[in-house]
C-alpha cells in the first residue's frame, strides 16, 4: 500500500499512527515533492468510486485563493485532473492507494473496509 500525505499535516500523521498500530507496511509518499501525475489521479479516481470534487482540498488555502469553489463546476474533469496534478496542495489527503481501492481523506471505517479488502 501507498499513503501519500503531508508529513506536517495533523490529519495524515493521525491515519499514519492509524496504520502503524494495526501493522500495515506503507511505503510513504510526499505529496509536495511526489504529487500524483494526471495518469495515477485518473486512475485514483476511477478505482476510487467518488466524485472528482472529494479529490480536491477544499479547505486548503490554495483553493480559496484560487477560487476553485466557483470555478470547478464550469471546468471537464480532464481540466481538474490537469489542475490537480500541478501542485499536492490542491489534492486532499491523505490518500491511501492499495492494489484493490483508493481511500481519499482520513475516514478509519472506509480505511478498515479497504485494508479488508486487500487482506490475502
């Protein structure tokens, strides 16, 4: 599995203290020096099941400088993958890549159900 977060954010140092105590190996990914390419976010995306918008930090301040609020719902999702790939600050995080699911944001029930399904 793959945990791509932000080693200063509180939240992804909480779902990293999560694995660690359940014993999950990750390999850990900065999200500001390695942030997802086009190809891996469609790819999140798709295997995620979720809408586009939950992949984008709506409480970052890059977003509200941005002004992404109102600028997202006239922009193709081909544009927001752009978007999202061109700095780790617009992407929510953490983000937990496992072989079968993709979990978007720190939520222990979705991230139980995905370490479930990655059990052999």
């Amino acid at each position: 599995m793959v945990l791509i977060w932000h080693p200063n954010c509180s939240t992804c140092k909480k779902a990293k203290q999560w694995l660690d105590a359940r014993g999950v190996a990750c390999t850990l990914r900065d999200i500001r020096t390695e942030n997802p390419t086009v190809e891996e976010l469609r790819d999140f995306w798709n295997r995620s099941g979720l809408p586009l918008k939950r992949f984008f930090n709506t409480s970052g301040q890059l977003y509200r400088s941005m002004e992404l609020g109102a600028r997202l719902p006239q922009m193709s999702e081909e544009e927001q993958l752009e978007l999202l790939s061109t700095d780790g600050m617009l992407v929510r995080r953490p983000l937990l890549v496992g072989a079968r699911g993709v979990c978007v944001g720190f939520r222990e029930a979705e991230w139980q159900s995905l370490l479930e399904q990655e059990a052999p």
